[in-house]
C-alpha cells in the first residue's frame, strides 16, 4: 500500500507540475493580448476625442522649424496659431491688399473658385463680415462660371483630390476631370486611398504617393495633354514628410509628360 501510495503522489505532483508550467505561458500570452487590447482601445479613445486633433494636425500636418514649414503656402512667418494660420495668412494678406488697392465698401462681392471647404475664406470673412462672398468647388457650377466670364486668361484649376478625401459620398473622380479639364490653365495634384460602404453611409481616405491612390493619374495626364493643358502643376500632400513625397511625384510626373 505504502508503494502505491507513492507512486500515486508523484503522479499528482508530476500532473501538478506539467499544469504549472504550462500556464506560465498562457498566462504570459494573456497578459500580452491584454495589454495589446488595451494599447488599441486607447489608440481608438484618442482617434475619436476631438480635443487632440489640433494638436495631431500641429504635429503631422505643419512641421515647423522656425520660420520654415513643410506647408506654408508661402507665408512664413505667419500670425496665430495652428496648422491653418500659413492658409489663413494668404488670405489675410490678399483682404489687406484690396482694402488698399480699391476699398470694402459693405456688400461688395468676393468670388472664389475652386475654394476648397472654404476654409481661407471663412478666415477672411472674419476679418471682414461686409464681404458678400460666394465659393465654388462643383464641377458644373465652377464650368458654368468660366464659360460665363468667356476670358482665355480665366481657368479652373481642378484639385479633384481635396474632393475625393472629404469624409462623405463624392462625384466620381473620372467624371470631375472629364468636366473641368478642359478649362484647366492651373493644377494641384494630389492622392489619397479611399474607402467608403456601398450605401454612402460612411468614407474614410488617406494621403498617398500620386501613383498608389485612388486617382489614374497616368489616364488624368494623357487626358490632359489631349485636351491642350499647358499650364503649372503644383505638387501637394498633407501629412508625413511632404517635401519627400512630393520629390517621389516629382519624378512620377516626369514620367508621365510628354518629351519636349
């Protein structure tokens, strides 16, 4: 009996042994998905709590060293604060110059075409809430105004990547360079990947190189070029390193032109 009795507590102890030491790592495996959990929940808080983007798009959207920003639209230095204020400056200074090259009388009217989400205009108006001002960033209603006009010197400039990366349900890209090609004598270029649910109810992008977005960029130039454009093509991209970025679709677009 005295046999058996130990041979009985060694299998427990050997049971109790195997048990231990397997739950070494499964404990450690739990601990490593817990804390993985956790480190995403917190990165989807900070996704989702407004309060921080100012701060997100002071850091990833206008690195600044001194007076020199990857996205400064030229106007540097710049009052105010925020990612915007080089945006806000352009605009700022165009107010300046009509005040002093013909006057604001109360209700004169400011016409900007291709204005974006009217964000520089919303900084001017600001300034000066007599300004009647009216922004146009539609394809039809932009085309319709330059045919109104009928000047060779007044031309779209169709930055049909500011559409595509809005958050909401947008023409197709392809139809929005078919109608504005044509009257383009300007031209930002841009991409962005976009996803969005079949039903409309949501879409989201983000910034890319001009060659992997949503945007045929190889079809856009070969339309271009047959529809006569001629005119400067202005490299952007909001976020990372710009410079670097623009400097890859710098070479992308040499590829695409046509040889002189």
């Amino acid at each position: 009996m005295g046999g058996l009795a130990s041979r009985a507590i060694r299998r427990i102890r050997a049971a109790v042994n195997f048990w231990a030491v397997l739950a070494i790592p499964a404990g450690a495996a739990v601990a490593v998905y817990g804390a993985a959990y956790a480190v995403q929940r917190a990165l989807r808080w900070a996704r989702n709590d407004l309060s921080n983007r100012p701060a997100l798009w002071d850091r990833f959207y206008a690195f600044d060293w001194g007076d020199t920003t990857t996205n400064n639209y030229g106007y540097a230095p710049a009052a105010g604060e925020g990612p915007q204020r080089f945006q806000h400056e352009m605009y700022l200074q165009l107010l300046e110059r009509l005040r002093a090259e013909r006057g604001i009388e109360p209700g004169l009217k400011l016409l900007e075409v291709s204005c974006g989400r009217g964000g520089g205009l919303h900084a001017l108006l600001e300034r000066a809430p007599e300004i009647h001002a009216t922004g146009l960033d539609i394809a039809d209603s932009a085309v319709r105004f330059i045919e109104d006009v009928g000047l060779e010197n007044v031309g779209l400039n169709p930055d049909v990547a500011n559409l595509i990366r809005l958050h909401r349900p947008v023409e197709d890209w392809r139809e929005l360079y078919d109608k504005t090609l044509p009257y383009a004598n300007y031209w930002h270029v841009k991409n962005y990947t976009r996803d969005e649910r079949a039903d409309g109810s949501w879409a989201t992008s983000v910034p890319s190189t001009m060659e992997t977005g949503l945007i045929n960029y190889r079809q856009v130039f070969r339309d271009a070029v047959a529809a006569g454009f001629n005119g400067i093509i202005l490299a952007e991209h909001y976020g990372g390193d710009s410079l670097g970025v623009c400097a890859t679709n710098q070479k992308y677009i040499r590829t695409l032109l046509p040889k002189a």
